[in-house]
C-alpha cells in the first residue's frame, strides 16, 4: 500500500503521454496498473488545484486518512492568533476559529494537519493561498493573512481567512422564505462573486450551497474555496484494490464535462452550470438531478446524460423566462450555457426589471449533439451518425415545409401557457407577475382575454423607479400633488405625482435614510437618516433649513403637528424628540421605549403624540409638555406602525405577528383584532374617509380591512417586496406605496378598491343598452338606462312586479320586459314610448329587426310569437311541453330557438307558423341560456352539465364543447369578430376561449354568486356580469 502511494505521487503530476509510459514502466503487474489507474481516475473527478486530492488519505501512509474532529489537537495559539474551536476537518487541513491578537478580529484559520504534510500537500496548500490572496470581493471571504508556526510538529504553513457570521445559503432560504424576487437577488450578488474569481483566472469547480452564507447583513458571500471543500465534504471516495468508487455529493453540483474526468478543457463555464444548480435548488427547494443511492459511474453517467426537470414544472409559481434562464445555466453542452457568470446575472437582472431576457429555448441541433455525446462507441458512434444524417434530412425538408406553421404554432403554445400562468398569478394576488407574464404575450396575440387580465391585473395608476437599497417611507404633500420618497441608497426623491416632471433627487444624509414627513401647512419637510440626523427642509425648494441632531442612533419616524408648528422624531435608540418645525430648535426629549421607535402620529386634534416600538407598547405623550400620558399594551409582539381614524376615536395597529388591532383610542381599549397571520405586517393606515384600513405585508401583500370591525375585504400582491409605507393624498383619490422592491407604486383608489373587493353596482343588469355603451339596469322599482363608463343615468322607468324575477329581450332601440306579477312591457328608448302586452312570463325574446317577440303567454303558458307594435299574436308554438328556460331568434327572425326544463336539446320551431322544425341534441342537463353570434350562425349554448356547446345552424351541427366548469354554466356570450366566447358560471367565473378551435385562454373570478347574466355593450368595450341578486360586475375590455 505504501508503495501504492508513492506511484499515485509521482504519477500524479505527468501529463498523459508521461503517465502512460510511468504505468507500463514503474507498475510490477496488471493488478497494481489497475489499482493506480483507479486511483488516478478518481483524482481527476475529484481534484482540482483548489480541492483536495480524492485520495489524500493513501498520500502519506501509514498516517490514518482523516481522524475525527475530538481526537485532533487543539493548540492555544497559531503565529498571532488566539484558538477557540475547530470549524471543520479533512484530509489536509484543520479550520479553527481563533482571534487576532492585535485588533481582537475572528478569523478562520487554516493550519495543515500534523498528519497531512507531505511535499505534494504543502505544494497544494501554498497553491490554494496564493490563489485566494488574489480575490477581493465583497461577495468572497478575504485572505487576510499567512504565514508559518511550529506547534510541536515541526513548522507548517498556515492562513487565515475573514469569519463570516451567517447562515449557509440553503438554510437560510428554508429559514427567512425569502420572496421569489430576494432569491433571484442573491443569485445574482453570488453570478458577480463568481465572475470576479473567473476574471482572476480563478475556477471554483466545487460551488454548492454549503460553500455560500449569507451574513448579517444580507450578503452573499462565497466561503474560502479551500475551507469550503473540508469543513463540510459532499465527495468522499474510499479505495480497496479495485472496488466501486461509491458518490454521496459534489457529482450533484458538477458540471457535465467535469464529470468526465477531464479536467484539462474546463472553463469558467463549467462553473456557469453550477450556478445554475445552485439557483435551482434555491428556489425549487431540491437539487435539479437526484443522485442519491448511486455509484460514482451512474451518478457521472445521468449528470452527462439527464437532463433536469424545468423548474417551472417543479414550481408552478417560477415564470418561464426565469425558469429559461436556470435551465440555459444547466445546458449539457457548455456551448449553450451562458458565456459567463456576468451574462447569466445580466439575464437575471432583465428578468428582476420586467425585460425581454436573450436566453432561449434549445433546438434540434442541441439534442442530436447531446444524443450522439451520449454513445461513445465506435460502432454505436458510427450508427449515431447515419441517425443524425438521417434525421436531420428528414427534419430539414419537414421544417422546411412546415417552418412558418410550426413557429406559429409553438408561438401560440407560449402564449396559451403565458395566459393561464398569469390568470394563476392574478388569482393568487401577485399582481407584478400577471403583469410580467402579459407583457411577454407578443401584440398580435393580446385579445380580449389578455386584455381583460391586464385591466384586472394593474389598478396601479404609475409605478416610479429610481431609488435604490430598499424605499424605507413615503410622504404626501398637502395639495396632493407631489410625494417624498426615503431609501437606503441615502437619497430622497421628490415625485410629480401627475408626471409632470422627472424627480428630484436630494443626496445630502451620509447614510440610508428611514424616513421623510410634510408639514399640513406645506412650508416645511423633514427627512431622517441612519447617520443620526434630521434634515428641515423648504417644501418649496427642498433646501435645508437645519440639521437637527442629537439622537445616538438613526432616525426611523418623523410627524408633524398637524398646526405645523411641531417636529417630532423617533430613532433606533429608542428616544423620542420634539422640535421646531420653524427652525428646528430643540423642545423635549421623551424617554420610556426600551426598543427601537418604528412609528409615531399625532392624534388629529394634535394633542397626543402616539409612539410604537419594538417593545410591543405604545407610548402615548403630551407633545407640548413632554409628559408621558400612558401606554396601551397589545401583547401582539414588536410593532411597527399605527393609524389615527381622521375624527380620532380609533387607533389602528399594526404587528410583526401579522396581527392588525383597532382600539377605541378614547377608552383606551381593544376593539378588534385580526388572528396572527404567516406573514409579518409592515405597515397600516386608515383611509381619509375612516371606512377603511389598508396594510402592507412583507410579502408585498397589500390588505384591505373595514375600517370599524376589520372584517377583510381582500388583498393582492402589490409589490415584489416588503410594503414598508401607505400615504393617501388629502382626497382620498390615491394611494402611494412603498416597497423595498425599490419601487413606488401610485394607485388609483377607486380601481384599487374593485380590484380588492370587485365593486358590486347596485342593480341587476339586464342587457346592452341602444348607445355604444350603456346597458339598462334594474334596481328596486326602477329601470334605468346607464352609461357603463361614468353610470351617468340617461333614462329611467318605473317598473311594478317581482323585480328579482325580471327578464329581458333587447334589439335596436327597444327592451321588452317580463315581471313576474305584471304585464310584458315593451320600452321605445328613442321615443320614450311604454306600451303593455298581455301578461308575459319566463323569458323573453326580441327579434333583431324588432318586428318580433317571443315569450309564454298566461293563463296557459303557451310559448307565442306576438307583434310587439300591436300585441297580436303571430304564432303559437307546436306543443311544447318543459317550462321554457331560454328563447331566442335567428339572424332573420323567421326561426325560434327554445330550451326548456326538464329538457337538454334546443327546440327550433317556424316563428311564423309555429311549426316544429329541428332538435340540437348533445347536452346532458338543463340548457340555461343561448346566444347568436353577430353573423346568426353560430350559437353558444349553456348548460347545466357543466359546459357550453357551439352550433352551426345552418347545419343543426355541434362544432365545439368547451367543457372543465367547476358548476353550471349560466350564460355564454361572443366577441364581435366572433374569435372568442365567453362562458360564465352560477358561481361568477368568466372562462375565455378561443374560437376556433375551442382552447381555453383565461379564467377570471368577479366574485358575483347566483350569477345569471353575461354580455358585451355594443362596442365592445365593456363585458358585463349580472347576478339575480341585483349585483354587477363590469369589466374593462379594451
């Protein structure tokens, strides 16, 4: 064995030719050839010039491979350095954590094992020193010094690396649920790392999840790429004679080329497709290729070979692009992998931005390479070969026939997978991803669907960019028109909110600023920072007045009196302060928090100054004398803002629980309370009406809440990020919020109050009114003739009789009306004529000419065709039996289309005889409505078994079932250009299809129960949604 070891040592360094003559020279028998070329084969999968060998344990026998951790020496100082603990072991080196003598600094230091030192292992060491010497980067953990200590053992070398105090990044995700967007984050920070390394020459070839913490502050930083590889191994390979080499981890992170044993090729690429392992376990929460229970062959064999599941499929919540991205990082071939880290962070970075990424799908080229790598063998190449040959010509002349189809068809697979990904994401309240998701919808795809997604999916009237390093707090000026912006890049912008100008951007504080505040008078802003400071600004000119100091540590909170005449101030320690608001001299200095103040408010009379702190109290003080007027304690844990009703009788809370309170701020007592939610509050605030409570979440989660027993109303994602900050404008009209997603976003609250809680108007719609678009509404005893836009009433009728009962027939000018207890009446909106009918029931159609109505006539119910202008009676309908459900004409009016229950064919009768003329059979259940489409020949039919057929009439064929309703479908309508339908359940969700062939393209929830009734206004600009409970949604279509 001794003598094993000593060959592996000196065959080790050879190149190839060398190394083949050194194993026919120097080897006595095959067994020994054998035995040395197993060991050097394993070398080259494991070893690098910054790893260890695979089998360092045989390089200096008889010392023991790898004692443990408790029987190793732990020596009391090492050159300059004081020693705690052991960090990590391995073969070569022991990792202690000691301290510098000389500034008290922790430091990992690296010191070679007594039974480690070897001429070949002393040659690594200094190696791996001399490399890591060259690295200086804030995402790599600094060399800071060398050198040589005897310790009982003769003289080693030794170095001492930066400690970082952090999590490793695995745990750290599984620990913090860092939003999808952090994650991409931190990848990025760890793609420049790497990139740095790379430019210095400097290939890592052992990057994984455990070689990267995150520290304090939130930084990525990339351990010593020695000390990585020992203090927490993933290869191990243990040797006897010939046996299997057995895998337990690096093969998971290893690239595909470094798999192979040859290492001579690898570039920085290599550690390209280990990034991309590491992004893909830190988001999928897995590693993209399982290798447990494999042998080192096997596990080498399926990293060359599998290809990894798509992310996207993993997680449905991961967007393709970025899952696009991940999966170019994980490309077999290094020629199709991102050139280097830098252009893979570049890709990340445009998808964090909302921009088109450059990484695309692979293609058939790609696949036949990766096939014809796969078999090696000379007679399996050679057939390999000819496949290719084969199949590339037969695929030449197919893509040549077929390429314009073919790209049209993968085009819309995109779009189809694009539009149900961001109906997903609309439904779950992330906003910013729908968006996302639509804007990569190419324009001649986006129709009525995408375009009905986009309205639901941004009520944001602006998004403003430009700060960086988290957007901390907002603030609004009196007039409304402009809003005061504190990030951690140490800047404030000033915003037009009405874009009139670019902002303008303040640079003065040394440090990240917390906080910004307006006086109500307008004369005067403040902005707090981390650098202990307080700047009182001009509101006009944003120059500063003064710089108030005095706080021992940065200043989270500013208000103003609401007279303008009083600053006040709360800071990280957690002292609270009172100034001029004139010219900023001190008044009083309030003392009583043990922990950081996170926010105060004046109370609107402004004789109560409300603080909250990490303490969990709130501290309630007199501003003008400084006397502390109680405390009310929530037992809610640390929290972090509070709100003031506009009359003040209540004062909201908001908790890093995840817990919102209401007090009656009179009585000093809890009112209402939500329960503890998962994800922490940021912030909250009442609406200038006092009807309502919004909040923001660190999710980026925007809630809103009844304003007097917190009942929810709804909730959405609005940022990508922690909302840390909610300011209304004096109106009520908008809402800025503030996120450290680096972004505001300007809301319009009437949009962003339907999006939360769809509005609901009163009224049940009944159909499309004559103009473009207004549609006839019925509420209470009136009918109304409304504009869908402004809900401006143009016309109003009053109507008697059971109203929830109400249908109606509409064509040009005129509505006919069937209510229960009364006669069918038939409006003339342009003559503004009301003429009766006989006694009508059930449902009611017009003819689109006008001359014809149909509807069941009491006593009998006989199903009639009668002239609206005179009431007679055209024709009766052959014995038709079921109660009718639906009626409607064909495009000529000389055909009714009747449905009835219990019944599930449409009944085709001659509207001028009566006379029974065709069935359309197919449905299983009762058919509720019917529509034509604007040509007359085609018609939706929906039903009760759960979905909606589409007829030719002029063949009396079913052409389509658009099936998958979670319930009854109740109504069913087409666009104008008849290219999509329209469906709707009794449970109020819209489902749009494209027609033909019948995909479905989009699903929206309004929230409507009992839903009934669906259609467009006649310009298509608007779908509207009606419920027998006399409620309506209407939805932008443009």
């Amino acid at each position: 064995m001794r003598r094993l070891a000593l060959l592996f040592e000196e065959a080790v360094g050879l190149s190839e030719t060398k190394r083949a003559a050194f194993l026919r020279d120097r080897t006595q028998d095959e067994r020994e050839r054998a035995e040395l070329e197993e060991l050097l084969h394993s070398d080259r999968v494991a070893g690098s010039y910054l790893e260890e060998p695979a089998v360092p344990q045989i390089a200096d026998l008889p010392a023991p491979a790898s004692s443990p951790a408790a029987e190793l020496p732990i020596p009391d100082r090492v050159g300059g350095y004081t020693v705690e603990r052991i960090l990590g072991t391995g073969s070569m080196g022991i990792v202690y954590l000691a301290r510098q003598e000389s500034t008290g600094q922790l430091v990992a230091l690296k010191l070679m094992r007594p039974d480690g030192v070897g001429r070949r292992s002393e040659q690594r060491f200094q190696r791996e020193m001399r490399i890591l010497a060259r690295l200086d980067h804030p995402g790599i953990a600094r060399i800071v010094d060398a050198g040589r200590t005897d310790i009982g053992n003769g003289e080693q070398p030794f170095f001492a690396m930066e400690y970082v105090d952090g999590e490793p990044l695995r745990e750290f995700a599984r620990g913090n649920a860092p939003s999808l967007r952090r994650r991409v984050e931190l990848i990025v920070e760890l793609c420049e790392a790497m990139h740095h390394a790379h430019e210095l020459g400097v290939l890592h070839r052992d990057l994984k999840s455990e070689n990267i913490l995150v520290d304090r502050r939130g930084q990525v930083r990339v351990l010593d790429f020695g000390i990585a590889r020992i203090s927490d191994p993933e290869l191990q390979v243990t040797v006897q004679g010939t046996q299997e080499a057995q895998i337990i981890g690096t093969l998971a992170t290893m690239s595909p080329e470094q798999a192979t044993g040859d290492v001579r090729n690898l570039d920085r690429r290599s550690d390209v497709y280990s990034l991309g392992v590491v992004a893909y376990e830190l988001i999928a929460g897995r590693l993209p290729l399982d290798l447990s229970r494999r042998t080192l062959l096997e596990a080498a064999r399926i990293v060359q070979e599998r290809e990894p599941e798509l992310i996207s499929s993993v997680r449905e919540e991961v967007p393709y692009d970025l899952a696009l991205v991940i999966q170019t990082a994980l490309a077999k071939d290094p020629a199709y992998r991102y050139a280097s880290a830098r252009a893979m962070a570049a890709d990340l970075g445009r998808w964090l931005r909302n921009e088109p990424i450059t990484a695309r799908p692979v293609g058939t080229i790609y696949i036949l390479r990766k096939l014809a790598r796969r078999h090696r063998g000379a007679a399996i190449g050679a057939a390999v070969a000819v496949i290719a040959l084969v199949v590339g010509m037969v695929l030449s002349l197919v893509l040549a026939n077929r390429a314009n189809r073919s790209a049209a068809t993968a085009r819309w697979k995109s779009t189809l997978a694009e539009l149900a990904a961001a109906g997903a994401e609309l439904r779950a309240g992330a906003l910013e991803q729908a968006q996302f998701r639509l804007r990569a919808i190419p324009p001649d795809d986006r129709g009525l669907e995408w375009r009905l997604l986009r309205h639901l999916s941004d009520p944001s009237a602006l998004v403003l960019e430009g700060q960086e390093m988290n957007i901390w707090n907002v603030a609004i000026t009196p007039d409304g028109k402009r809003a005061l912006s504190a990030a951690g890049d140490g800047t404030v912008f000033e915003w037009a909110l009405d874009r009139g100008r670019e902002p303008r951007r303040l640079t003065d504080h040394n440090e990240r600023v917390f906080s910004v505040a307006a006086s109500a008078d307008g004369t005067r802003v403040a902005s707090g920072s981390a650098d202990r400071t307080i700047h009182l600004r001009d509101a006009a000119t944003l120059e500063t007045l003064a710089v108030l100091e005095g706080h021992d540590a940065g200043c989270f909170a500013l208000a103003f009196s609401p007279d303008g005449e009083l600053l006040a101030s709360g800071a990280n320690d957690g002292t609270l302060r009172t100034w001029d608001a004139g010219n900023g001299a001190p008044r009083a200095v309030l003392e009583g928090h043990g922990a950081r103040i996170w926010e105060l408010a004046f109370s609107p009379e402004g004789d109560t100054l409300a603080t909250v702190s990490e303490d969990g109290e709130v501290g309630l003080w007199d501003p003008r004398s400084g006397r502390r007027l109680g405390r009310l304690r929530p037992n809610t844990g640390a929290l972090v803002d509070l709100s003031f009703s506009p009359d003040g009788e209540r004062l909201a809370l908001a908790s890093v629980s995840g817990r919102l309170q209401l007090w009656d701020f009179a009585r000093r007592t809890r009112l209402r309370e939500t329960t503890a939610s998962a994800t922490e509050l940021g912030c909250c605030a009442f609406s200038p009406d006092g009807t309502l409570i919004l909040t923001g979440s660190r999710e980026g989660g925007l809630g809103l809440w009844d304003g007097t027993d917190l009942s929810p109303r709804g909730v959405l994602r609005a940022h990508a990020d922690w909302l840390q900050d909610l300011a209304f404008t004096p109106d009520g009209k908008r809402l800025v919020s503030s996120s450290w997603d680096d972004t505001l976003r300007v809301w319009r609250t009437s949009r962003l109050y339907e999006h939360l809680a769809p509005e609901r108007r009163n009224g049940r719609c009944l159909a499309a009114g004559p103009g473009s678009s207004d549609l006839f509404v019925l509420d209470g005893d009136e009918l109304r003739l409304e504009e869908v836009g402004t809900g401006s009433v143009l016309a109003a009728w009053t109507i008697e009789g059971e109203r929830h009962r109400a249908t109606a027939g509409r064509r040009g000018k005129l509505i006919a009306l069937n209510v229960s207890g009364a006669p069918t009446r038939i409006i003339d909106t342009e003559a503004g004529t009301v003429r009766d009918l006989a006694r009508g029931m059930g449902p009611i159609a017009l003819s689109r000419d006008g001359k014809r109505l149909a509807t069941s006539v009491q006593p009998n119910r006989d199903l009639q065709v009668i002239d609206p202008r005179t009431g007679a009676c055209i024709a009766v309908l052959d014995s038709y039996g079921p109660d009718a459900v639906s009626l409607c004409f064909d495009a000529t009016g000389d055909r009714v289309l009747v449905t009835g229950d219990p019944d599930c064919a449409v009944h085709v009768f001659d509207a001028i005889t009566g006379a029974h003329r065709d069935r359309l059979e197919g449905h299983v259940n009762t058919i509720r409505s019917m529509e034509l489409d604007r040509s007359g020949e085609l018609l939706a039919t929906a039903s009760a078994d759960r979905t909606c057929r589409v007829w030719d009439l002029r063949t009396g064929a079913c052409v389509g079932t658009l099936g998958g309703h979670g319930s009854s479908v109740v109504a069913a309508t087409f666009n104008e250009a008849s290219t999509r339908v329209v469906t709707l359940t009794d449970g109020g969700t819209i489902r749009i299809w494209n027609w033909p062939p019948g995909e479905a393209l989009a699903r929206i929830e309004t929230g409507l129960e009992d839903a009934d009734s669906l259609f467009f206004s006649r310009d298509g600009r608007f779908l509207i949604v009606g419920s027998r409970l006399g409620q309506s949604v209407v939805l932008d279509a443009r």
